[in-house]
C-alpha cells in the first residue's frame, strides 16, 4: 500500500505540471521498472518511460519495427522516429498505445501505467508547436 | 458487466470487492474500457462473437496477494487466467482461453530476486521481461548472458512455461531446460517450492533441479495446475570469442548428409549455437538475417533476380527438379547453407570450426565462406551490426516480419503460429514441404515454394510458419479453418505442435490421443484432484475441468 | 508364506494363481529360497526383524503382461514394489520399502529397441543394463556411447528415474532421457511427449510434446511403471584428453572451483570432475600421522608446508575434455590460462585417446566409464571386508567456500557420533551434476546388527545435519526415505502433500511402491500433525 | 528366523564336498562361458578395475580370477550367486536363471581334477 501511494502521489505531481515539462524531475519509480536501469538519474520522466518501453521498436538503428513502419508508411513526410515528432496529439499516443495499430499490440495498465501513458504523452509532444 | 460462466453477478459483485481488498482497487480493471486491454492483440477471432474475452482483471503484487486472489476465486469458484507479461503474440497474449475468465496479470511482479556470477544463474519473479533482465545484468557489469527469444519484452517465465527457444548454447536456449527451481501458488492457495527450494534453508534451489522425491517442475508448463510466482534460470557465461562459418552445398539431395553432419557436430558441442538453414538458391534467408533485411530495405527472400530461375522454382513446386540442380551448379549458387556458430575460447572455436569443416568436405562441391570472429564483449558498434538475440541481447526486431516496411506496404495486424516438430533429418524436411504444399495447394493457402526449418532444439526441428492474422472476419475465418486442417495433416505424418494459441489448443491436444487420449485422461485426473474446483486457467493446453467437460460431454 | 499388509491368505492365494496366468508359472516366485533372491544385498537391517522382505515376485515380460498384473494387485489391494535390474545396491537393490509387498521384477523386459546412429538416440525396456546397450552397439558398429552409471549392471530406465549419474557429457541420466511408456496405476498403458501422438516420428527427439511435461513425475516416485524409454546418446567423440590442475593452499579452492564451474557453464568441460586432496591419500604416512596425531591437530599452514616438501598441490582437479584432438587440445590450453590467475597453479597433461580406442589401450583406464565403457570398478570402493554400503549423497553448491563449509561440518558431526574420520574427512565431491557438487559418503554395511542400528542412527542425524545446512539428499536407500523426504518441508510439507494428493488421484488402491521417497498411499499414511 | 535359514545353507553348502558327477558336455561349458563373460567377468575378470578379482586377491587367493580356479565346487559357486558373499550381492533368477547357473558352475569346474 506504501508503495502504491507513493506512486499515486507521483502520477498526481506530474500530472499537475504536465504541461510544463519539469527539467529535473525526481524519479522515484517503483512499480513497472524497479528492476531495470533508468536512462540516467535525473532524466525527465516521459523520456525514461519512453526509451524502456517504446524504444525497443520505435528507437533509432538497425531491428527497429516500429521506426521501419512509420518509415515506409509516411516515406520521410514526417519523421520516422517517434520522438522526432511534432505533430503528434496526446490523445492519439494514448489510443495507439490502449487499442494497437497494426501488429503493434495493446499494452496494458500494469505495463504502462495511465501515469506512465501521460508522461510518454507529454514527451512526445513536448515540441509540438501551441 | 461481463461475469464469468456459470457465477451469479452478485457472487462476482463480492468477489471483485474482495479482489480489492487483496490487491488494491487500482489493481483490479473491470471497465469495459480496461479489460479490452487484455484482449489478444493478435486474435484470429478478433471483432468475433466467439472471440476469447476476459470478465476483468487482477494484478497482484507478490505471491501473498497471489494466494489471496486463488483463495477467493475458489469460494467464488471464479475462473482465473495468470498471465505474466501476456506478450507471447501469435499464441495468446494475454486473453483467457476461457472466455469470462479473470485475467491474473502477473505484470507487477517483476522483481530481479538474485543474479549470482560465479555461480551464472538468476531467480526472477514472473513478471520481469528479458529487456529487465538484461538492462539489470548491463547495470551491475555481469559477464553473463541472458539466452532471449525474438521477442524481448517476453518474460523469462513465461516464456519457459510455454517451452520457448533461443539462440544460444542449447542448454540455454531450450527455455524451460534452462530453468532450475520454482515456487508455485498450488490451485487451494497454498504455496509450494520445487526442488531443493523444499528444503526450508536450501543453499541450491538453483544449483540442483530436482531435489528429493517426484520431479514435478514439468506439470507446471504448459498446463493449469498451478501459478508459478518464481523460478531460477541458469544463465550463460559471457564467453571469450565468438565465431561463424557458413557451410554451402550444391545439390538439392546434399541437404541429407548436409543435416546428419551437422547433428553429429551439434549433438558432440563442436558447434554450441544455433544453427542457421539457408537457401541461396531458393531465396529462403537464414533467420539471423531475417529482420535486418528489413532494415536494408530488402525483401527477406533474398535470390537473383532472375526469369529462368524464377520458372524453374515455379515448376518444381517445392519439389526435387533435375534443373534447378543444373541451374545451381551452372551459377555456382549454393542450393543450401547452414551457418555455424561457436562460442568459447579463440583457438577452440578456430579449431571446431576447422573440424567441422573437415567433416563437411565429405559432400562433394561443399565450399565454406568465413564468417564473423567477435572477441567478447562486443564493441558498441558491433552490438548495431549483430543479430542481437545471437549475443543475448534482447530485441524486437523480428516484428518486422509483419510490421509495414518496403517490401510490406499493407501490414497484417498480427500473426498465429503453426508450429510442427517434424526429424532432424533432410529427408524430413523434404517430406514436409512436399505434405504442406499439397495441403496448401488443396487448401487454396498462397505458400512460399519451400520452408526451412528452425534449430531451436538440439534433437529436433520446428517446421515453423506464420498465419497472418488481418482486419478481415472472412479471412481470418478461412486461416483458422486451414490452420485446423494442417494440425491434422500433420499429425497423420506422425508431427505434433510443440505449441500453440488457445484457439488450437483442444485440438492440438486431441491429435496426441495414444491409447485413447490417455495423457489427456491423466491431466484431467491430476487437474481434478489438485483444482477441485477448476478455477485455473481452465482449457489451457486444452485441460478443461470436470464441470466443464461434463457439460460439454 | 508373507503377506501383504492387509491381504487375507485366500486372496492372496488366489492373487498368485492369476499372476501365474498373467506371466507363467515359472515366472511369479514365491518359495522362501526364491523370494530371498529379493532381499537387499546390502541391507542395513541384515539380521533384524525389520528387514523389508518381499512376499513374492513377479516377473513380466512384456507390457500387456505389466497391465495384467497391475490390474490383478488393484483387485485384491497388493502393494507392487517396481525393480528394473535391481541393481542400485547402496540405494536399496531389490527389496521393497514395505515389507511383504511383492515385487514387480523387469528385468526380463530387457529389449533394446531402437539404436539410431543418425539422430543418436536408443529407445530401451527396463531391464536392459549398461552392459547390454554396450554390447549391442559394439556388435552392431554403431559410432555412439552410452553413459554408464558407475557400476554396469545398473538399468538404464532404472537409474535414469532414480536420477542417477555418469561422468560422460550425457551423464545426467533422467535429463537425457527423451520419451516414456508408463503402465499407471489403472493398469493403462500412456505414452508421453511426442509418443503421445500415434504415429509419431520425434519420440526420441523432442523431450515435451504438447500440454504439461509430466515425465519428472516418474522419477523417484511410485505414480506409475516406466516400461520404455528414450534416451540421447552422445555421438563417439574424435578424442579425450584429461589435463590436471593442482593449487598449493587451502584457500586456493575458492578460485579454482570458481574456474571449474566457469568452464562447466560454458560447455568447455563436458564432463565429471572431483576435488580430490593428496591428504585423503596419503592417511598411511607417517609424517602426515604424526602432524595429525599434534594436540589439535596440523594448522593449515603446517599441512601445505608438508605437501609442498612432497612437490604436491593441497587441492587437485582433473578436468576432462571431450571432441576433435585439436579442440581438447585448446580448450586444454585456454583452462591452463584460467587457472594460471592462482598462484602457484600447476598443470599435468593426461594421455590423448582416440576413438575408437584400441582395445590395448583399455587397460589404462582405472574407470572406463569416462568414455562411456561399463565397468563395475566402482565396487572397489568397499575394501575387501565390507559386505555393502548405503550412500549417504547431499548436493552442495559449487563453491569452494561450501565444500570447506561441509567438511567442517560432516567432521564436527562425525567426531560427535564417535565416528572415525581422515584428514579431510571426505572425498570430492563431484560434478555429476552439470551446477553443484554431490558429496558422497559409504556408510559401511555390516552382518552386526548393534553396528548397523548405530550406523542407521548416525546416517539420520547425518541428513538432518545437512538440512539445516541447506543441503538436503538427491536420492537415499529405502531405509532413509521417510527421513529425507521429512527435510524438503517447506511451508508445512507443501511438496510432499502435493505429491500426496497426486497418488490417491492416480492409485486410489495405494498399490504402486508405498512408501518410495516418503509418499505413502492414504490407508497407510500416519495422520499428519 | 530368515537369517538363521540362510546361515544354515551357507554352512551346508561348504561342508558338502564336490560330488561326484558326470562331465558336462562341452555345450554346456561353453554356454557356461557366455553367461560368466555376461555377469561375472565384469567383476571377476582381468585387468584394471576388477573388484571381485582384486578383493579374492587381497584375501591371498590364488588365482584370484576364477576361471582359472580348479576347486570351485558345483555347489559353492551356486551359494554364492543365490546368497552373495560381502559386498558380492546375490542374483535372482530373472538375472541369472538356474539353468544359467548350472551353465556357469560347469564352466567354472571345467578343468577340476575328477
């Protein structure tokens, strides 16, 4: 129940400033990757969420399905790369990730929490233009 | 909201309160909108009536909570479906084969319990994926591998449960092989510790793997007899060196001695990695090379480019052809290849890889090409260029198979697998391709002209193929009706799946019926006395419990 | 005539006549001079009541006959006791737990029935021993080993589902094994893995099959009667080559057990190695029994300036190499490379032997059972006066620290049973098994029944001692069963009382092997506390 | 009550010297010789590792091989396999039939003087 709270009270932090993407952001996970390596301490959350749980397909370099997808999909009109995007909509990130697209499957909450979602969210939209 | 079969809405009103008792109310999905979360992403019943759908979900955070949850789903008699990353695609995911069952999402156990270097093993809980295990191992600068199947989000659990493969040395890449001790959550609630961990102060629950008394690790795979919450795996020492050889042989009938020299090197460790069937002529690539054609932007099926060559496959039909021999022989194309690969000391993998060599050189016209010599660890840029699972790193690139790409402009949404283990024999590969092709042909399936099987295992094949799974209901309808009829014709040759989505899963387990089904009669037996009331994954493997084979009967 | 527990002498009577019918006359022995034939060899409980006796045996020689009398022992409610060769002796031989149970005696059963040399693969009954397999792919030139238990006559089937071990790269026995047929306790005959599937062309080369992998569940169990079985053999190998290495100091074992598991995990040694130490074999010199004989006896320090005067290491390992005469070679050169870290390592390279070996040379093997020729040297083990042994066996992690660990406290325990011991107390222990060690003890067996009653008391204390050290039995005579069965008691006996509730699903009568490794049948099981 | 039986055939079986009886035919011996290769050679025969032999020898027997024995008895050589000696455990009669038996003690008294 500890535990559960402290992430409740993190996801609700975040939430709070969403919008402004805090530089420095205290990462005190602790449920979905206790067990792995955060990018390095410090980093915003959405990017450590996103290279542990997205970029294994949507990174950069060879064995990248994802990237290959949006690469043949689009043809360079925009960027292959997720996190290269500027275009994308939070609401848009949260459906691909709940429903799927293509072989790309549903993740689950206990995969990537709806706080989680949110961080990525706000990642990938960090440099949309207002 | 949706209830399980055969439980009163207000039981499973309470039951869901309880559930959150046990594991908090954030921790139990029963939103419409939640539980389609758990639906197989890949299901060939996807958008169907009959699609497998489960009621709601509970995801416990330790084995206390776990026992917790199997204790009120017996007084409810709830089925319960345990998942532990639920990321096995194209056999499942994490959707019940029981539709209506509580999905149990192992997913928030995911703690790293123990790596120890010296004595090369680990003891993870369920819910850690080969990417946890390995990002772990990299943090603490362990000189151990982690043997990983294509897809690395999969949980070392789970994925040995369900009797995955690798690509490492074989005692690795046999998943389940490599695992030594569990714990289990036995169907009353009552957790159990196999093998030495019976021993209350055991010093080898991972060193030893069977303990005192019956063995009975093997009950737990594949099966619905229990909830493993832990299991040890034993893990490779990062080697010294690697190297790759890859032997070419002319004829299309060198792919029989071409097989028994290679087992005789495999089954004597001259060669310790998995071994890698290629065609050049047929254009059939080795599967190391498979995904990083996509990346090259090529197609996967890789041979010239050629008119005469293309009509010749074409009449041959998968068959023996008198022409495609000459052809190849004129051309100087390999009809077949087998890349080696060896892990160990520099000079002992130089040595075997002569050895093997030497051993080749009794078929005729055989020639080598030298392949990659890596001294371990790899440099950074040499972890871009590999095909990562091969140096137990954890990857996804395989979902380039049906991701959209170049070559793939209308992606599938998913993928089944049909799975027969057929001899490791080149005659078997021949009768294979000659016994698909004409079902495919009766069938009216497009099939490629030839399939090469995998090397997961040292003593047999996986004559291993995809089913696309796609948006249309008829199409998928006319792939799963096939797909039945393979299981069948597979079986009338004496192959058997070695594993397979639930919606095959009954009749699978219904072609292994020697002495009228009597391992299924055994399971059922067993299944009754440990789960009374059949509350554990009911018709996994196709294990149905008593009240439901008698209504079904 | 026995009987068994709870058979009336008519049913009895009448159990026997149908035995007969189901296996001939000849075949079901009950006189006292052929039921003794049945007695454990090596019995600690020679001259004592207790002594598990049979009440007949009965001997089948096919599968339809093991039905038959499966299904005639669950009318009349007989407990079976299974044997294949019978040969384990140390570990129980012939005779049953329970006394008076009749024995199931497959030795007949003794047919080699597929010997593939493609796929390097045999498919046996459980009567067939080492010996026979050995015989048979010599005469028939088939370029494959077998991997010998230590002593020859063993069955294959027999010390597979024990969970016996070899010293080959195919030496741990119930993990090479591909494929069973099991008479179950209904008399119904199932096959498992890919021998489930009619017609199926993988017995022998895919382990699992589809659904649960129940086969664990026949070892070193009484859940049903193996009647065939698969096993993987290893193709004959270009060339052995043994190499040596020896560490001067006591603490030097830390390292050199961390390079020998090194090696082992990563396919480089392929076989069974022992610690060995000089000072197990060098008890008879003088010097040495004056350094032991000092108040408190040598220090360390002492004991590794004595063997370095006699130019000897304190500990010693022989690691043996398996492949083409190049690779042992290398592989030879790069161990000599991980182990040249301790100081003062030295290295002694064995002969190099071909295959196959020229008869000439056979004599220079002590144990030929290292390249996959049986033997029953092992039986030197005795001395001239012992008249048998039981095994004490506990699995101990593979570190150097836990065998020093154990030697102190099997020593301590032995000095506190007034038990003699040597310097080091045991012997290696060994790597039978591919990620611990095995520590094996022969507790001598005697015709003295105040000796044995003592020995059967220090053996149970022994397997206690060990528990609470975390090191529990793989596998123990009958006699000890219930004892080391009771150790493996996490969460109130969980494993134990599952393996329970599995036996009265299978063999409701409780007729197959009551009491092997501790599972008693229901009628016969003590209320539990 | 068992225990007193057996002691009692072993002292029978050594104070019954060597009947006389006729010579068995050289198929029997030479069967005789198959079944002793199959079962007792592998203890009792030559060479290194050869407990049976090395344990006869220790004793001071001479030969320790027993085919080289020319006093074995008919009897002796069937109280040991049925009854074994030390740490020589008996054989039952699926092992070692009796007509197996009769053929190894004509092998092994082959070359007794009458």
């Amino acid at each position: 129940m500890k535990k559960l709270g402290a992430c409740l009270v993190v996801a609700l932090a975040f939430f709070l400033v969403a919008t402004a993407l805090p530089a420095q952001e205290a990462v005190s996970r602790s449920s979905a990757w206790t067990t792995s390596t955060t990018p390095s301490q410090g980093e915003p959350r959405g990017y450590v969420q996103y290279t542990n749980d997205c970029s294994m397909c949507h990174g950069e370099g060879v064995g990248k399905p994802g990237t290959l997808a949006l690469q043949a999909k689009y043809k360079g009109a925009v960027p292959a790369l997720l996190d290269k995007r500027t275009d994308l909509t939070q609401a848009l990130i949260k459906q691909y990730v709940r429903n799927g697209i293509s072989i790309m499957p549903i993740f689950r909450k206990t995969e990537i929490s709806d706080a989680d979602l949110d961080a990525i969210a706000a990642y990938l939209t960090r440099n949309n233009k207002p | 909201m949706r209830v399980p079969p055969g439980v009163s809405a207000s039981d499973f009103a309470e039951a869901i309160k309880q559930f959150q008792e046990a594991v908090g109310k954030e921790w139990v999905f029963t939103s419409a909108e939640d539980v389609a979360l758990y639906r197989d992403a890949y299901s060939p019943l996807m958008g169907e009536p009959n699609e497998l759908v489960a009621s709601a979900a509970v995801a416990p955070d330790g084995v206390e909570q776990v026992q917790k949850v199997v204790k009120i789903a017996n007084r409810y008699k709830i089925p319960i479906y345990p998942v532990s990353t639920g990321k096995n695609l194209g056999y499942g995911g994490s959707a019940p084969v029981l539709s209506g069952s509580v999905v149990l999402d192992l997913k928030r156990m995911n703690r790293i319990l123990e790596v120890n270097e010296r004595n090369a093993y680990a003891l993870v809980e369920p819910g850690v994926s080969y990417f946890d295990l390995y990002r772990y191992i990299q943090e603490k600068g362990l000189k151990l591998w982690v043997d990983v199947p294509d897809p690395g989000w999969g949980s070392p659990i789970g994925n040995s449960l369900d009797r995955g493969g690798g690509y490492l040395m074989p005692q690795y890449r046999n998943h389940f092989d490599s695992h030594c001790g569990m714990e289990v959550v036995l169907a009353n609630g009552e957790v159990m510790r196999t093998g030495m961990g019976a021993l209350p102060a055991a010093q080898t629950w991972q060193e030893y793997k069977s303990g005192f008394g019956p063995w009975i690790d093997g009950m737990f795979s594949q099966s619905n007899f229990g909830v493993v919450t832990k299991m040890g795996f034993w893990l490779m020492p990062e080697p010294d060196a690697y190297l790759s050889g890859t032997v070419i042989v002319p004829r299309h009938d060198d792919l029989i001695p071409l097989v028994n020299t290679l087992n005789y090197l495999e089954n004597t460790r001259v060669t310790n990695g998995m071994p890698d069937l290629a065609s050049p002529l047929l254009g059939i690539p080795m599967l190391s090379e498979f995904a990083a054609r996509f990346d090259q932007g090529a197609t996967p099926f890789d041979r010239p480019q050629d008119a005469e060559l293309t009509a010749l496959i074409a009449k041959a039909g998968g068959n023996m052809s008198p022409e495609l021999d000459d052809y190849a022989q004129k051309k100087g194309i390999g009809y077949w290849s087998c890349k080696l690969s060896f892990y160990g000391a520099t000079k002992a993998n130089a040595a075997n890889w002569a050895y093997a060599k030497e051993k080749f050189s009794a078929i005729p016209g055989v020639k080598f090409e030298e392949g990659d010599v890596y001294k371990l660890p790899l440099t950074a840029e040499q972890r871009e260029k590999v095909h990562k699972p091969q140096f137990g790193i954890p990857s996804l690139a395989m979902f380039s198979i049906g991701a959209r790409s170049a070559m793939n402009p209308e992606p599938s949404t998913g993928h089944m697998w049909f799975s027969p283990i057929i001899p490791r024999t080149g005659e078997a590969i021949f009768e294979a391709n000659r016994v698909f092709a004409q079902a495919a042909k009766e069938l009216g399936l497009p099939f490629l002209n030839f399939n090469l099987p995998s090397t997961y295992w040292e003593r047999a094949f996986i004559f291993i193929f995809a089913f696309p799974v796609v948006k249309d209901i008829e199409t998928n309808k006319k792939n799963v009706a096939s797909f039945r009829k393979l299981i069948q014709v597979a079986a009338d040759h004496g192959w058997g799946e070695y594993r397979t989505a639930p919606v095959f899963q009954d009749a699978i387990m219904n072609t292994y019926s020697f002495n009228n089904h009597a391992l299924l009669h055994f399971h059922e037996t067993v299944k009754d006395a440990i789960d009374p009331n059949g509350i554990l994954s009911a018709g996994r493997y196709g294990i149905w419990p008593k009240h439901v084979r008698e209504a079904k009967s | 005539m026995r009987l068994p527990p709870g058979v009336s002498s008519a049913d009895f009577a009448d159990a026997i006549k149908q035995f007969q019918d189901a296996v001939g006359k000849e075949w079901v022995f009950t006189s006292d001079e052929d039921v003794d034939l049945y007695r454990d060899s090596y019995s600690p409980f020679w001259h004592e009541d207790e002594e598990p006796i049979p009440s007949a045996a009965v001997a089948p020689d096919g599968v339809e006959q093991v039905q038959a009398v499966v299904k005639i022992a669950n009318k009349y409610k007989i407990p079976l006791w299974t044997i294949s060769t019978g040969k384990n002796l140390g570990y129980g031989g012939s005779a049953p737990l329970l006394g008076s149970s009749v024995v199931l005696d497959l030795k007949r059963m003794d047919r080699i029935l597929e010997v593939n040399d493609k796929n390097h693969y045999a498919l046996v009954e459980p009567g067939v021993s080492y010996f026979d397999l050995y015989r048979y792919i010599q005469d028939n030139n088939l370029k494959v080993w077998i991997d010998p238990a230590d002593p020859g006559w063993g069955s294959l089937i027999g010390n597979a589902v024990d969970r016996g071990g070899g010293r080959t790269p195919m030496r741990d026995h119930f993990d090479a094994h591909c494929g069973m047929e099991v008479v179950l306790p209904n008399g119904e005959v199932m096959r498992t893995g890919m021998g489930a599937l009619p017609g199926s062309k993988t017995w022998q080369q895919y382990r699992y099959g589809f659904g649960p992998y129940v086969n664990g569940m026949f070892s070193q169990s009484n859940l049903g009667i193996v009647t065939k079985m698969g096993f993987w053999l290893f193709p004959e190998p270009e060339a052995y080559l043994t190499g040596t290495v020896s560490v001067p100091k006591r603490d030097d074992l830390g390292p050199l057990v961390a390079g020998l598991a090194y090696l082992m995990n990563s396919s480089i040694v392929l076989g069974t190695t022992s610690v060995a130490s000089p000072l197990n074999f060098l008890r008879g010199d003088a010097e040495l029994a004056a350094l032991r004989a000092k108040p408190g006896g040598p220090s360390t320090q002492e004991l590794e300036h004595y063997l370095q005067e006699k130019n000897m290491g304190y500990w010693s390992i022989e690691l043996p190499f398996y492949g083409p005469a190049k690779v042992v070679a290398a592989q030879w050169e790069y161990a000599k490379e991980k182990f040249s870290g301790i100081e003062g390592a030295t290295f002694k390279e064995g002969t190099l032997h071909r295959f196959p070996v020229d008869p000439k040379e056979l004599p220079q093997f002590q144990n030929s059972v290292a390249v996959g020729i049986p033997s029953l040297s092992v039986f030197g083990v005795g001395g001239t006066r012992s008249e048998g042994h039981v095994w004490f066996s506990p699995i101990v992690p593979m570190t150097g620290e836990a065998v020093l660990e154990a030697q102190q406290v099997f020593a301590d325990a032995y000095k506190e049973m007034g038990m003699s011991i040597g310097p080091l107390f045991f012997l290696g222990p060994a790597s039978n098994y591919p990620r611990c060690f095995l520590v094996l003890f022969g507790f001598p067996i005697e015709h003295d029944v105040e000796k044995n009653k003592k020995n059967r008391e220090n053996f149970k204390r022994l397997i206690k001692v060990a528990a609470e050290h975390g090191w529990g039995e793989y596998r123990t005579h009958t006699a000890f069963m219930e004892t080391v069965m009771d150790t493996y008691s996490f969460n109130n006996h969980a494993l134990r009382r599952f393996h329970e509730t599995v036996k009265d699903a299978l063999d409701p009568n409780g007729i197959l092997s009551p009491g092997k490794c501790g599972i008693w049948p229901k009628s016969m099981r003590k209320a539990s506390a | 009550m068992k225990n007193a039986r057996v002691g009692l055939l072993l002292a029978l079986s050594l104070m019954i010297t060597a009947p006389a009886f006729a010579a068995p035919d050289q198929d029997q011996i030479e069967k005789g010789h198959k079944v002793y290769d199959k079962w007792c050679f592998p203890c009792h025969g030559t060479g290194l590792g050869k407990p049976g032999t090395d344990s006869l020898a220790a004793r001071g027997q001479k030969p320790a091989v027993l085919e080289e024995r020319t006093d074995l008895t008919v009897p002796a050589i069937k109280t040991f396999v049925r009854h074994g000696v030390l740490f020589m455990p008996m054989f039952r009669k699926t092992e070692v039939s009796d007509a197996d038996l009769d053929a190894i003690a004509a092998y092994l008294t082959r070359n007794n003087k009458p």
